[in-house]
C-alpha cells in the first residue's frame, strides 16, 4: 500500500508530505518495517545467504 494518495483529516495535505503528527504517524504505520526495522527483502538475503554458507560447510565436511 502507498501513502501517495491519501489525504490527512488533520491538516488537509498529502500523507506523504508528513506535515502534522497525525500524518507523520499515519505514513509510519503504511511503511512499516519488519524486524528490527529490517526490510523483509534483506531479510530474506540473509536467509538464503546462510543458507547456502550452511550447505557449503556441509559438503565440504561431508556430515
């Protein structure tokens, strides 16, 4: 979802302006991270980044 289009009640300007509290507050909650304020992207590379590191160790000590 994107906040580009939305209005604020509060102060009647664009949400992705971020002029009052109520608009920076709503644009907070429309691009909300995952964890650890962490993009899920990156935290998918990660995983699959440990992933393969896992499974190379495991094929070069043969367990």
């Amino acid at each position: 979802m994107s906040c580009e289009h939305l209005i604020c009640a509060q102060c009647a300007g664009p949400v992705v302006e971020g002029r009052c509290p109520a608009c920076r507050a709503a644009r907070s909650r429309v691009h909300h991270h995952g964890f650890g304020g962490l993009s899920p992207v990156l935290i998918a590379i990660v995983l699959v980044a440990l992933l393969v590191f896992t499974l190379a160790l495991r094929h070069l000590y043969g367990a």
